[in-house]
C-alpha cells in the first residue's frame, strides 16, 4: 500500500508534463502550417460592414410604415434618427437620380426644399409636398378644382388641404408602406397628365395594413387590399353626385374603398367561405376594421359596406376622421 501510495503522485506529475508538451507542440505545429488560404480568409475576415442608413422612426402603428410626410425644409425630428456618418451625405430623389446636400442645423436635419420623394442612405423615405394655396383649380396643368369648404368656410378636419404630394411617372410606384404604393391613391382620371398630385394621410395607409395584419389573425392570407377608390381631386369627386359625399373624406385624403383579392379574380374574395361573393365578405372585412379600431382608437373614423353592382363587386369604405361613422349601402 506504501509503495502505490508514493507512485501516484508521481503519476500525475507526470501527466501534467506530457499535456504541456503536447500543447507546446501543438501551438508550434499551428504557427508552422498555417490554414490554407480560403480557409485561413473564412476565419479571419472581419464582419461584413453594413453601411449605416438614416432610421425611419415612425413606422405607424403597424410596423409597416415606410415613409413620413414633412413640409419642404422642416425639421424631421422626430421623425427620422440620421446616424453622424450621414450627416454631410445627400438627399437622393426617388426615380429621377437628382440630389441636394442635406442640410443640418441646430434644430437637427431639415427635409429637402424641393417637393419630391426623398432618400437618405436607405430605403426609408421623407416626401415632401407642395404649397397649394387653392387660388387657381389647376397646378402644373393637373386639374385639382376647388374644396367646396373653401367657399362654405369650413374648418378643422374639413379645411381645405393644404400641402400635396408630387406624383411622377418615376416616384410613383415608391411603396409608402409594406403593401402599397403612392399610385394605389391616385384620383383615376387625367391618365396622361403629369405630374399628378395626391393628398395621402398616413395613418390611412397605416390603418390599412393593420386591416392586413387582423385578417391574417383570421386566417386569411391577406396580401394586400385592392383600393377601387383613394384620393378624389374636388373636381373628380363633383359636388355631391352620384353616390359622393360634398365633403367626402375621400376628397381630404383619409379615406379609401377596399377589397380583399388574393385570388387576382378582380373581385372580393369569399371570406366567410359560403361559397359565394357577397356583401356578407365585405362585412367580414368591417368587422376586422371594428378590431383595429378597438385596439388602436388613435384610427378611429367610418366605415361603409357596399353591395355589388353592374360595375363593381362588394367592398368596404375605410377612413380616419377621427370619429366613429358606420353606414351600410345593402
């Protein structure tokens, strides 16, 4: 047992040495025969650098949002987060290549002083609109007319607007959002007159990808709505005919009227899956209107369920007036 016990540690000295050897000759076998090169460049290569891009902050309730409105020359805060490296950068103009330094102040960024849709360093946009006083019907030869509330003196959320977007056959298929497009708005008249101009509140697009996001909840795969109806120019909309409010909302740019068409028929779907196309499909998508509502009530407006007729299938009218407003036209 004396001599067992006097062996062991003799044992582990031993041990001990030979792992420090084998580590020795291990590292000295490393620094010898580097890696091959593809393999020794796999390994050793930096992280790849992602160029920093400005960070669009107000993405809307749903995420979704991918450009913010701001006046010509007006600060983007909060709008917009600019990391220092893009600071001395330039405002690229969707579509038609133009450029303008960015300007940055005390106050922060400022938008560009030309009208336009306006990238800095990523995919996220700033549109800026234009001035439009309302003193003639037409700008730059598009024929908008006049808001009857000019004449009737109202005001608030029924004033005449103000500030248009810029419409061109370049800018206007720049995505506003995940599922649509600046040309998904448009008034559907004067087809060969450019530029054309569009008023387009956000939280209306913002709210529609919500409608998106609750009929996927449902079930429904819900990849995009069909706008049959956006924005409307005062002259497009008449004075109150045939089917059209005076003040519709449409004609303020908050509202439009939508569609679920996954199957590319041209059509609502059958959402409630009966076998037919009716107005009970459009109820199914107001009612996912009524849970956007619920959850998000800063989007709170009207909506409208429409039959079909000889022209159209059954749809649904979505707004943000800001108030509750629910009709049906059956």
């Amino acid at each position: 047992m004396n001599s067992f016990r006097t062996r062991l540690p003799l044992g582990r000295s031993a041990v001990l040495i030979l792992i420090a050897t084998l580590l020795f000759l291990a590292q000295y076998a490393m620094a010898s025969n580097p890696e091959p090169a593809a393999v020794q460049g796999a390994s050793m290569a930096p992280p790849a650098q992602v160029p920093p891009q400005a960070e669009l902050l107000s993405r809307g309730h749903s995420g979704a949002l991918r450009a913010v409105v701001v006046p010509p020359g007006e600060s983007l805060q909060p709008h917009l987060s600019v990391p220092e490296s893009l600071k001395e950068a330039r405002w690229l103009a969707v579509g038609s290549g133009a450029q303008t330094p960015a300007s940055l102040t005390p106050e922060g960024l400022k938008a560009p002083g030309q009208p336009g849709v306006w990238t800095l360093g990523g995919s996220h946009a700033v549109i800026t609109p234009v001035h439009f006083d309302g003193s003639s019907p037409r700008l730059n030869g598009y024929h908008i007319g006049r808001w009857p509330a000019r004449t009737a003196g109202r005001t608030g959320n029924y004033a005449p607007p103000e500030l248009l977007i810029e419409v061109t056959p370049q800018n206007q298929d720049f995505a506003v959002s995940e599922h649509f497009r600046l040309r998904n708005f448009l008034t559907k008249d004067q087809a060969h007159v450019w530029p054309k101009y569009l008023v387009l509140d956000l939280r209306l697009v913002d709210k529609l990808e919500l409608v998106l996001q609750e009929l996927r909840t449902q079930g429904h795969p819900a990849k995009g709505l069909h706008v049959m109806s956006g924005f409307r120019t005062p002259q497009y909309n008449g004075p109150g005919e045939k089917g059209r409010a005076k003040f519709s909302r449409h004609t303020y740019g908050d509202a439009a009227d939508v569609w679920l068409d996954d199957d590319g028929d041209g059509q609502m779907d059958d959402l409630d899956g009966n076998g037919r196309v009716d107005v009970k499909d459009a109820e199914v998508l107001a009612r996912a209107v009524d849970k956007v509502e619920q959850r998000v009530p800063e989007l709170i407006g009207g909506y409208g369920v429409y039959r079909a007729n000889r022209v159209h299938g059954p749809f649904v009218h979505i707004d943000v007036r800001g108030t509750p407003a629910r009709w049906s036209k059956r």
